[in-house]
C-alpha cells in the first residue's frame, strides 16, 4: 500500500480497537502507527495487539510502527475520610505526608518531592486544573495552602506544578517493567512522560540501548525552556497537548506547539501532535469543525504525524476516525498554498557533505519530470534528512533493515520499504527504479531521483545523486 498524503497518522490500540480484524482495517484506513498505551491494559493485551500488528502489516504490506508509551509518574493526592470534600474560595487546605484519611482542612499528598519543589506563592493544580491551591508556606513535609478556584475534590486526584521541576526520575518501577516487555516484544518506538531534562531521556537512551528508537513526550513547561537539550537525546518528540495544557495556560498551548513543530524539523527528527484531535468522534460518527481546523492547522505547520487517543482506543467510531483523519490531511495536501509553506522554512546544513546532497536533491526533486525521490538508508539517517527538507515528490526510503523501515513508518513524506543491499551502481538503479514502479510513483518513462552512499551499506555515507528513467514500455 502506498499513501496518498505525507503526514503520517498514529493510533492508540484499546478496548475498541485491539482485534485483530479491527487492527487491519485501521491500517488499512490509513493507520501508519499504532500507539500501546501502558497506562491502560495488560502485558497480555499489548502482546495480543502486538501480534495482531504484525499480522496487518504483512496483510496489506506496508511497514507499520508500533509505538510504546510508558506512563511515567503519576502525581496524585491521597483519600478523605469520605471520598471527597466541598471547596471555597479563600479555604486553607493542607497537604502533607500524613496517610490518615484527609478531612476538609487537611489531606495527604504521598510525595515528598513536590514538597522539596514548592515555595511561598506557588500555584498547585489538582485534578487536571479544575482545582487550584496557592501555596502560603512550605516545608520538607508540608504545604501550607489556599483554594483559589476549585468546588469539589475527591480521592486520589492528579497534582501538577506548573513551573516547577519535580526532582523525581521520569522511569517509575512500572516504566521499567513495562519497559523491558515492550524491548522484548520488539517494539519501534518507546515515548517517556512527563519529561522534564535532558538526563531523563538520556537514561531512558541507556537503557534501551539501540533496540528501539526514543520519543520525548513533551507535556510540562519544565521540558519546553529545555527543549533543545532534550532534542539531543531524542529520536522524536510528542506534542502533548492534554497534560500540557493543565499546566500551561490555554493561550499558550499553540505557540508551544508551533514552536516544538520548529525545533523538531531544525533537528530533522519526526514530531507528533496528540490529544483531543477528534475528540467528539469517542460518540459522534462526525468531528466538530473545530477539530477539523485542528487537525488541518497540524498539517499545515508540517507535522510528522497526528495521533488519535481515546477516538480508536475506546471510541464508539474508531475506523471513521481514522477515515476522516485521512481524508482531512489529504485535503490540506492538495491546497495550492500548502506547498509554499511547506517550502518556506528549512533547516541549517550541520554535516556539509550530507545535507548538501540532500538538499541538491530537493531542487532537482522539483523539475516538473520527477516522478519521485528513492532514498537508500542503512539507518534512516538520510532518509530523516530528506524528509526534512518537505519535497513535493513522494520519497520511498529503501532499506535492508525491518527495524529501519518500521520506525521510517512515523516520518512525514516517506514510502518506508524493503529491499536488498545493493552491491553495485546498476543494483542501485535497476532497484531504485523497480520499487518506484512497484509502488505505482513512477509510470513509463517518468524520472527517479536516486540518493544513496558508497560504499554501499555503510550508515552516513550519502553522497551519490543520480538520475534514472522508468522503463518506457515499449518493444
């Protein structure tokens, strides 16, 4: 299967989705990621979807990603005697490490790092911002504070700190758990929450250690004034616009995420726009138009890929989101001003040789005669840098590597397939030529842009632009 547009969609397997005819034929629709959620299901679940994956992929052959998202620390208070408590404007409230059953004027909060992190006039959010404390005083075990906004708190409520840098590890026991069954399941991709510092996906880099590639899910205002340095240890990054938003102010949401979107193609590294993208379609068979506009406005600030959460996890419409996910993007792709703002911004050469191809093979991708761009990519690393630059032209990326090819599947523009080694020049372009007719992006005669490196197979090695034909048809 070949796609029609360039943007890539993800999509959570649940309770909706996780059978294996349900998983086809989302891939089918358009599906080029699926997302496992370790904050819901069981290992078996996510090995069954897992299985039912693979089985799509060889179905309708196309490479498909398959995308761990680990929890990370989840951030709650404790329970009330109870179940919950009234609030009022101007209540004091106190939080601390007691586990006694908490009351109107007091209530637990099992983490002694938040304490460490807080001071006079710090905000605490609970409850995903529907409630609001101010913090009075504080100590190594104790806030003093008062409900600013807020009528009704109940057990166990998410706590979030905007502003403040939680000293506490990214990876909880149950990441690391997780983490070690999704390496050997063989997952693509593995996202880490709330990432604050780069140290959090450098450990998380450790300990995979190659075997899968690594996305920073970018949702705590910590992690956007250390964008860059996160970006250095990371494969991919996630705009995660739900915890991000309790954190953030509403307003500030979409400059955030424009800024992201920036930062990550600057990097040449695929960026993801998630939550609440089709969020009506849970119950409705259609979107709002405002989630429409959402989606649209995704792609034409040239996002990688756009993911659907509880809209295929555990929506009434799974497939019909997809299929209006797909058909939005496409829609967006043939609007004649889509292609200037694709054009518009591109990325500074850090490898001379490298990017200096690649961006050769972007201005002789533009002749009205090429039919298409074919990449061969050890690693992906040139294929990446291909995509960076936004071609018009489809690319397929031709790899010998399974791995590469199914963490080439989140990439924007790219046709990830597999193909042997090439030992020659000829191989190179009879091959480059086959996959591309193979594909159905170049007829009789049509031209095909080859990049690859020599000597052959080595990672990093692009340095070799050549031009080929289609074979005519004729006798």
């Amino acid at each position: 299967m070949t796609r029609a547009r360039r943007a890539r969609i993800v999509a959570t397997i649940g309770p909706a989705s996780r059978e294996p005819g349900q998983i086809k034929a989302l891939a089918k629709a358009g599906v080029d990621v699926f997302r496992l959620n370790f904050s819901h299901g069981s290992h078996e679940d996510h090995a069954a979807a897992f299985k039912a994956i693979r089985g799509a992929e060889l179905a309708i052959r196309r490479p498909l990603g398959i995308l761990a998202d680990l929890q990370g620390p989840k951030l709650r208070l404790g329970k009330f005697a109870v179940g919950g408590i009234d609030l009022s404007a101007g209540q004091a409230l106190r939080l601390d490490l007691d586990p006694t059953p908490g009351d109107s004027a007091r209530v637990g909060m099992p983490h002694p790092e938040i304490f460490q992190a807080l001071s006079p006039g710090a905000l605490l959010l609970l409850d995903d911002g529907k409630v609001r404390l101010k913090v009075e005083r504080a100590g190594s075990d104790y806030a003093e504070t008062v409900v600013e906004a807020g009528e009704r708190l109940s057990d166990r409520k998410g706590v979030a700190v905007p502003g403040g840098t939680i000293p506490i590890s990214a990876l909880t026991e149950k990441d690391l758990s997780d983490l070690a069954f999704a390496l050997r399941l063989g997952v693509d991709w593995v996202a880490l929450s709330f990432v604050q510092r780069a140290a959090d996906m450098a450990e998380l880099k450790k300990l995979v250690a190659g075997r899968a590639a690594c996305l920073a899910k970018i949702e705590k205002p910590a992690a956007l004034e250390r964008l860059d340095s996160i970006l250095d240890y990371s494969d991919g990054v996630m705009v995660a616009r739900g915890d991000l938003g309790v954190e953030c102010l509403p307003e500030e949401v979409p400059v955030a995420q424009k800024s992201i979107l920036r930062a990550a193609r600057n990097r040449g590294v695929p960026a993801i726009v998630a939550t609440q993208m089709l969020e009506s379609m849970t119950a409705s068979p259609a979107p709002t138009r405002a989630e429409a506009s959402d989606v649209a406005n995704a792609v034409y600030e040239g996002a990688d890929a756009l993911m659907l959460s509880a809209e295929t996890a555990a929506g009434k419409y799974p497939l019909e989101a997809v299929q209006v996910m797909d058909r939005i993007i496409e829609r967006v792709e043939s609007d004649p001003r889509w292609p200037g703002l694709m054009d518009a911004e591109h990325a500074g050469m850090d490898d001379v040789d490298a990017d200096a191809l690649v961006a050769a093979a972007r201005k002789a991708a533009e002749a009205a005669s090429t039919a298409c761009v074919v990449v061969f990519t050890t690693t992906g690393g040139t294929a990446r840098r291909m995509a960076r630059e936004r071609p018009l032209q489809p690319v397929v990326a031709l790899t010998p590597s399974p791995d590469t090819a199914r963490r080439l599947a989140l990439v924007w523009g790219l046709e990830p397939r597999l193909g042997q080694q090439p030992a020659t020049l000829e191989d190179v372009t009879e091959d480059a030529v086959r996959h591309a007719v193979d594909a159905g992006l170049a007829g009789p005669g049509q031209r095909v842009l080859i990049l690859a490196g020599t000597p052959f197979g080595a990672p990093g090695a692009a340095n070799l632009l050549r031009l080929a034909h289609a074979p005519s048809g004729r006798a």
